[in-house]
C-alpha cells in the first residue's frame, strides 16, 4: 500500500477495508464574539455580547433588549488550530 497508509475493517457492517484518517489539524465551529456578523431569520445582525448562563449560551444582538438563542443564528465557522504554531519572531 502506497505511503504507509493504515487499513481498518467494521467488523460489525461485514464493510471492505477504509483508509484510516488522518489526524486533524483544524477544529471548525462558530466564534460567538462581540462584533461578529450573523444572519437572524432573513436580516443581518451584529452580535453585541455574550453571556453564559447557567450552562446556556446567550447571544445578544446590538439593537435588542432579549437573548437570542445561538442554534437561530447563521455564523460561517471559524477554524482553530489543534496544533502549535511556532512563535514567529
């Protein structure tokens, strides 16, 4: 097999052998921050903060008084890094 690449069987499925995958690099979700844009139903918002609470998150909108729940929010995710950078310097 060609670059070393490790084969795994599902035993459970009776499946062909799969190429593992790799290690990831990169953790895509979205950033809830103060500033952000996001899509609320069919307008454009900006975020204006964000509160937890009691293990609940509350994004807040800039021009409104209530929370808005994050899963009724449209937000492109932001990609984090699962490895070191090294310091540039």
């Amino acid at each position: 097999m060609a670059g070393g690449e490790a084969l795994t069987r599902d035993s459970q499925r009776k499946e062909p052998l799969i190429p593992m995958e790799t290690a990831a690099t990169h953790y895509y979700m979205p950033h809830y921050k103060a500033g952000a844009s996001v899509r609320w139903g069919q307008r454009d918002e900006t975020i204006s903060h964000v509160v937890v609470r009691r293990y609940a998150l509350a994004v807040y909108l800039v021009g409104h008084d209530a929370p808005v729940m994050p899963e009724s929010l449209q937000l492109a995710p932001t990609a984090f890094r699962l490895t070191r950078a090294p310091e540039a310097g």
